[in-house]
C-alpha cells in the first residue's frame, strides 16, 4: 500500500485547526493570513486570541478533510 503526503495547503489546514504543525509553520502562517483576512506577525499566534479565531476560521476546511464513506 502506497502512502499519500498531505499537501501543503492539507497539512496548513490541520495546523490551524489543531495547534499542531504536521507541515511548515510558513505554510500555517500564510493560511491564517488568508482565513483572518490580514497580516499577522508571528508572536500573534501565541498572543491575542489569534489561535482561537483561526481554530474557528479553519473549522469547515478541516471538517471537509475528514474521511468520508464513499457512497456507491
């Protein structure tokens, strides 16, 4: 059985939803930039509610990862 790799978009994704990075933090910091709307320097995301509002932001993108049955 072939392993897939998340993309970098997926693994950003996961990382904003969870707090934890399964890719490159560059890629988590250019995704919330785009989910909250404006820049963000890094010490926001340990400050101001940033993770709590892009936890919220990242919601149906990381729900729409989720495995799914497929319906035959």
């Amino acid at each position: 059985m072939s392993k897939k790799m998340l993309t970098r978009e997926q693994a950003a994704i996961i990382g904003a939803y969870t707090g934890i990075a399964c890719g490159p933090f560059s890629g988590i910091h250019e995704y919330a930039e785009k989910k909250l709307g404006r820049p963000i320097f890094t010490h926001e995301f340990g400050t101001g509610g940033v993770m709590d509002k892009l936890h919220e932001a990242a919601r149906e993108d990381f729900l729409a990862l989720c495995y799914k049955e497929q319906q035959s």
